[in-house]
C-alpha cells in the first residue's frame, strides 16, 4: 500500500473517531465511503485495524480505545485542534495532487521562494536528542553570513516562513533564525541539557515572531464587509468580537502591538479603524501621514 494512502487512512479515523466515537463496523462503513470520494482502498480488516490502533498512538501519540461497555471505539484525550488541523489540510491537498494528472491547469499554487524546509528534518532530530548545531546564517542587515552555534528547542511557523526557536551559546540569549537563511546545517554530536523555555507559553500572545513590546488590549473596528473575512480567518487565538451592528464589527484582541502586527492591520487599508490603545492607534495614523506624504 502506498505511504500516503496509509497515512490518510490514520487521518481519517483520529478524524472520525474526534467528532464521534464509532464501532469497527461504522468506521468500516465511513472509510468505504471515503475511498469512493478519494479512489483510494481504505477496505481494512479487523486485523488491520488494529494494528493501525498502535501506529495512531506511536506515530501521533493519540490514544484510542475500545469502550467495551458501548461496544465503540474513542479518542478520550483532547487533540491540540491547529497542528492536527494543518495535518489533516497537507493530506487533503496533497490527495489532490495525486488525483489529477494535469496539475498544472487544475490546481494554481503560489509560487514561492525556498522555505529551507531541507533543514527540517535535522532540526527536529536535533532537537528531539538535545543535539547542539553550528550553522551558517545569512542575515538580511550583513553582508557576509554568521557562524552560530546553537542549542536547538523548538520549530516556528509564521507568515509562510518557518523559524528556528534556540539558544545562542555565544550571546547568551534565545535567538531565532529564518531556516530559508540558513546556508549549512552541522548536527554536533555534543549535547546539552533541556533548555527551560516553553516556545508555546512564549509566543502565545505574539502575532508571528516578534515580542518585543508589552502585551495590551488591542481592539480593531472592521466595516461588515471585511469583519467576515476577519471571522472566517482570526488574526490572533485571543480574538473576540465585542461589538457589531449591521455596519461595523469591533474585535477585541491580548497580544504584543509590534511591527509586523502593525503592517498587517494597514493591509486592511480603510476597512479597519485601530480604536485601542491611543499609542498603537497614532502609530498607524502616523504611518499613514508618513505614507501620504510620498504621494504629494
């Protein structure tokens, strides 16, 4: 069987198994299903499907277990809703790929540049054994690119580029380098002992990568038009909306009010107003004289 129909067969069990708790026969039932849509063979015996049990748990660390006293089968711990979510959209969109054999007039995929995803894998397995590393960086702001030698902790996504969350054993600080700058990647074979920083407690109030300003309230008026797109697709995990009418809808947000936030509520151009804090609304205003003032 191939690697990716096997994998979207464990996908699509943690899937169903995470909406509804089911008996092998219902699961049976809604894999057939599926391979109608997909034209994949997701026929498995009891057998198999027991084996897939174990895999699920090893590879994805979910759990599934048999309710005997329902006769069901279920996911009994909470899933982590985004990472599995992205999992699941790879699958889909790379089932896609697979199923249409004219790609190029079917399905249209932006055209970017390297994302040093090449870097992933050792990263991870850096990480994962406490390995220290030696890269070469190539800043944005220098000519010529860094040695660094680092403690790995953890991988960051942020506006289609990945980062590198660590530990710089020169400068003493956490520190996080772009992978698409880093030219060569050496996995030492030194370890180090678990670095005491929780990346996910660090970065939840921070819109991308940067942190650098004091977490405030922010709320953001969007006219109707754009409040649901705002709605369908939330800048930040803290957003709520506080207000709305037929007009306007006021979202209320608790993050870091840093640059690149900032650039992301001026692409919203006269469909958003900054109403709190004063400080964060006059940089905007200012921005924006500033910008008017090239077109004079």
């Amino acid at each position: 069987m191939a690697k990716r129909e096997y994998i979207q067969r464990h996908l699509l069990i943690i899937k169903r198994l995470k909406s509804t708790p089911s008996t092998f026969e219902e699961l049976h039932n809604y894999l057939l299903t599926q391979q109608e849509l997909t034209g994949d063979n997701f026929d498995i015996s009891q057998r198999t499907f027991q084996r897939d049990i174990k895999e699920i748990d090893s590879i994805y660390g979910i759990e599934i277990k048999h309710n005997k006293k329902e006769g069901w089968y279920e996911i009994t711990d909470e899933i982590e809703e985004k990472p599995f979510e992205r999992i699941i959209e790879a699958f889909e969109t790379l089932s896609a790929l697979n199923f249409s054999n004219q790609v190029s007039t079917k399905l249209i995929l932006e055209k970017r540049a390297n994302k040093g995803t090449e870097h992933m894998h050792g990263l991870l397995y850096a990480i994962e054994n406490n390995f220290e590393i030696i890269i070469k960086h190539q800043s944005y702001w220098k000519e010529e690119p860094e040695v660094r030698k680092l403690q790995p902790i953890a991988i960051k996504e942020s506006n289609n580029r990945w980062y590198l969350i660590c530990f710089d054993t020169v400068k003493k600080d956490f520190r996080n380098f772009g992978l698409d700058r880093i030219q060569n990647l050496e996995i030492t074979s030194l370890k180090f002992k678990p670095v005491n920083h929780n990346t996910t407690t660090y970065y939840q109030h921070a819109f991308g990568i940067e942190t650098y300003e004091p977490v405030t309230k922010i709320v953001l008026n969007f006219n109707s038009f754009q409040a649901q797109y705002i709605k369908s697709l939330p800048l930040h995990l803290s957003q709520k909306v506080i207000f709305e009418d037929a007009n306007n809808s006021k979202f209320e947000y608790f993050m870091h009010p840093t640059n690149d936030f900032i650039m992301e509520i001026m692409k919203y151009g006269e469909n958003v107003i900054v109403e709190e804090p004063i400080a964060l609304r006059e940089n905007v205003k200012n921005r924006i004289i500033t910008m008017l003032s090239l077109y004079q």
